[in-house]
C-alpha cells in the first residue's frame, strides 16, 4: 500500500509543469515577426517565432547570392532555456551540414543580442548579434574567429525591415 501512495505521489509530481517565476526567453520577443534584408550581393528573410508552447524561439531563414556563383542558404536557430536561471544557449544547422553551439547568449532586452560560441578548442568561434536599429529595423552581424584566437572577422552584416 505505500508503495502504491508513493508511486502515486511520484506520478503526480512529475506530471505537474514546472512554474516559471520569468520567461527567460521574453528578452529576445522584439525578433518575433518576419524580417527581410536586401544588402548588395544577397537577399534573405528571417522567421522568428515561439514554438513549443513558447518554451523555444526559432529562426528560419533563407538567403541567396546574386553574384556569379549564386547560392542559396537555408538556416535554422534554436534558442532555449538551459535550466540554469534564466541562461540561454541556441544551436545553429544549415543546409551545408554547418552546425553551431552558441553556449553564451547575451540578451539586452528589446534591443539587442548576442550569440557566442567558445573559443577554446580546435574549432573556429562564431559570433551572431541582432541589434535594433530603429522602429521595425535590425542590424544583423555575423563573425568568426580562428580556433583559440579571441579576434572576430567580419563574414557578413545586413539590415533587416519588418515585413509583419
């Protein structure tokens, strides 16, 4: 018989959600809606929205070159709570088998973030920021530094509209 209540007792604990006092994720709802950027040589729209009952932001995104070797990008980012307070982290895949663990998300609430991946080790880091630069305007910057190496280069920088 208590072996019966406890399980009991287990079954309802586990059932029960966890509680929230904050949404870590709350910071980063400015990027919500869809985002389109035309910069010379590219063209690429972003999708962001909460999915899972809001516990996860997702990006989907498409680019494509209009250069001579013109190529196309497909891209997805996943934001999500680690469980540490309000921590975040995101892992990055594309249609080229790229795959990025940003481990270190910096969020300025409404107005900006900033996704980092380490830069210790044998692999090289990246850095994404999303900054707003006015009403219904971002400006995305996307860098990467030499493994071991704390200096970034510049890949690539756009401005972003709101199409929403």
């Amino acid at each position: 018989m208590r072996l019966r209540i406890a399980v009991a007792i287990l079954v309802c604990v586990v059932a029960v959600p966890a509680m929230s006092a904050s949404d870590p994720l709350s910071g980063l709802d400015f990027l919500i809606g869809n985002w389109h950027s035309n910069s010379p040589g590219a063209k690429g729209s972003d999708v962001f929205q909460r999915e899972l009952d809001g516990h996860i932001l997702q990006r989907r995104s498409q680019s494509a070159s209009t250069g001579n070797a013109a190529t196309s990008m497909q891209a997805l980012l996943t934001v999500y709570a680690t469980g540490a307070g309000d921590a975040l982290a995101a892992i990055y895949f594309d249609n080229e088998g790229h795959v990025i663990r940003y481990n270190h998300v910096t969020v300025k609430p409404e107005t900006g973030v900033e996704f980092s991946s380490d830069t210790a080790g044998p692999l090289p880091a990246f850095r994404l920021a999303y900054s707003v630069k006015g009403p219904g305007l971002l400006h995305v910057k996307f860098e990467t530094a030499a493994p071991g190496q704390k200096d970034y280069r510049l890949i690539a920088e756009a401005d972003e509209a709101a199409t929403h």
